[in-house]
C-alpha cells in the first residue's frame, strides 16, 4: 500500500530524470532507502525506466480500492495540516 502512496505522489504522463525522481522519493518517504523503493515500484510495474536509468515514468492504471481510500485519506489530512 506505501508504494501506491508513493506511487500516486509522482507526476502523470511526464518523463522524470533519475536525479529528480530519486529526489522526489526522498522527499516523500523515511524509510531510508530510496533506491529499494525505486526498485520496487519498477519491478512491481508501477514505473518504467529506460535501460540506463536516467528516464522514469509512471504506468498509468487504477491502484486496488485499498490503496485509493489510503492515498485519499493521507491527502486529506495532508491539506488539513497545511
């Protein structure tokens, strides 16, 4: 499900660098290992990258209604903190 969060937090439809993207991974998580997490949402096909790993870009599909009400709910209170 974190991956999901993480997920719905990287921009749609747009080539990320991999220096912005790991940027971007650090900044939205404190699990300690932005590479692994990287990783994962590649090998969970959440991501593609190019070969060398300089292009990233997120697959576009429904995360499982789990995930939805998580990503709403961490939002939410996202805006009520601001």
């Amino acid at each position: 499900l974190c991956l999901w969060v993480l997920w719905s937090r990287i921009p749609a439809r747009q080539v990320i660098g991999g220096q912005d993207f790991d940027a971007l991974l650090k900044a939205n998580h404190l699990f300690g290992d932005h590479a692994l997490i990287r990783r994962w949402l590649c090998d969970y096909a959440m991501m593609t990258r190019t070969p060398d790993g300089r292009e990233y870009r997120r697959v576009e599909q429904c995360p499982p209604a789990v995930a939805l009400e998580l990503i709403r709910m961490l939002s939410r209170d996202q805006r009520l903190s601001v």
